[in-house]
C-alpha cells in the first residue's frame, strides 16, 4: 500500500501514523518562530527626530536678517541666504521618516489616529519643500533686477492663488500632522504630557519674532530639539522587538 493508505489504516485502528508518512495535507509553518527584527528604519527614525529640529536650529541662525526677502540684504549676504535655504530644505525632508517613524509608535495602539496624523504630515511636508525653493529664485532677483523690479516681481509671486492655496497654505499642515502624532505619542505614554505645548510654543515662537534677529527665531527650534530629541532617544534606545511589536 501507499503512504495515504498505511495513514488511514492506522488511523482507522487508533494508532498514529508511523514517522515520515504523508497525510495528503500541507503542513502549517511554526507560528513560534518570528524573523529577526531590522533595525535600519528604527535607527533612520531616530536619527531624523534629531536631525530635523537641528537643521531647523541652523537654518534660522544663518538665515538673512528681516522679515522680507529684501533684494538689498539678499543681494549682500547671497551665501548666508542659500545656506540658510539649503538647511531648510534638509529640515523639512528630515521631517518625512520622522513623519513615518512617529506614525508607526502608533499604529498598534492608535491605528487611525496614526493613519489621519501621517497622511497630514507627510502632505504638508511635500508642500513645503517646494516653499524653500523661492528663495534661490529671490536671490537671482536680487542680482539681476533693480531692489524696485525684484520686490514687485516676488510680491506678484506670492499673490498668485496657485501659490497660496496650492503651495503656501498646504505647507502648514506639515505641523499640524506632527502635533497630532505627537498627541497620540503622549497618549500612548511614549513621552510625558508637556512635550506638546513646549514643541507648540516653538512653532510659534518665530511667527511671533519675525521682526527681531534671527538668533532670538531660533530660540523655537531649541524648544523642538528638546521635545524631539527626547523621543528621538527613546527610539533610538529600543529594541528591534520592541519597534516591530510596535506596529501591533
């Protein structure tokens, strides 16, 4: 007889079936055994929570002084302006696997909120990458027209709906995205509650100082270090087990 047949024989006398022979039937994987956890997008999440209040720290120190890409002072101190430029764009690509990072601290315990609080982040900052790109057509202005023709030129530029509604506007909701995650990262116990009006207040903090120097602006992006770097080091300190048990 066959295997299947010397199976359902000895099943059929309340024996088990002999070592090696086949059922006919696929046997299930062992569900004990669970993959090594990578630790690359752990290590890269860590990494731009710090990264990204940093660059954002440096990129208002050397940022030009004045609350308006004033040709003059553009023209003057050109390599401030794209350093500055350059350091606001590496910020605000930081913020995208911080985005993601902190979306998946949530997405066992907070799923929805983790989904809602990613998608608006990860839309405001594709938004406002496209922002920090004027300012190198600014300094072209600068050199190239009049003070009078440069200003009169950028001022039509921001008057433009497509810009505001399609580029300006949307770029906001990059913060807003991360004060959601961070709510649900305060919620789920990740870092304590004060971490969410500190990272406001340094949102805040340079809207309401346009008109001083760039050093007393920058004084919000330390505030970001704090509460960002915190979580950043709690990232950084987990295990891999403990950020794939994460995503539930």
């Amino acid at each position: 007889m066959n295997d299947q047949a010397n199976t359902t024989a000895y099943q059929h006398v309340g024996q088990e079936a002999p070592p090696g022979a086949t059922t006919g039937q696929a046997r299930e994987p062992d569900s004990g055994a669970r993959p090594p956890a990578p630790g690359f997008r752990r290590i890269v999440a860590g990494v731009a929570l710090l990264a990204w209040p940093v660059l954002e720290f440096l990129a208002f120190v050397t940022s030009p002084p004045g609350s308006t890409h004033d040709p003059l002072i553009f023209r003057e101190q050109d390599t401030k302006v794209q350093i500055s430029a350059l350091l606001y764009l590496w910020a605000t690509m930081a913020v995208i696997p911080t985005v993601l990072g902190m979306s998946h601290l949530l997405r066992g315990r907070l799923p929805r909120l983790s989904n809602i609080g990613g998608a608006i982040g990860l839309l405001g900052a594709a938004h406002g990458l496209t922002l920090f790109t004027t300012d190198f057509y600014d300094l072209a202005l600068a050199h190239e027209l009049a003070p009078a023709q440069a200003e009169q030129v950028t001022a039509r530029a921001n008057d433009l709906w497509g810009f505001v509604y399609g580029m300006l506007l949307p770029g906001f909701l990059m913060h807003v995205g991360l004060y959601t995650l961070l709510i649900g990262v305060v919620v789920a116990r990740i870092v304590p509650w004060w971490t969410v009006p500190v990272a406001l207040v340094g949102t805040i903090v340079p809207f309401l100082t346009v008109e001083l120097s760039p050093l007393v602006q920058s004084t919000g992006a330390l505030l970001h270090i704090l509460v960002y770097g915190m979580l950043a080091l709690r990232v950084l300190r987990m295990s891999n087990e403990a950020w794939r048990d994460a995503a539930g």
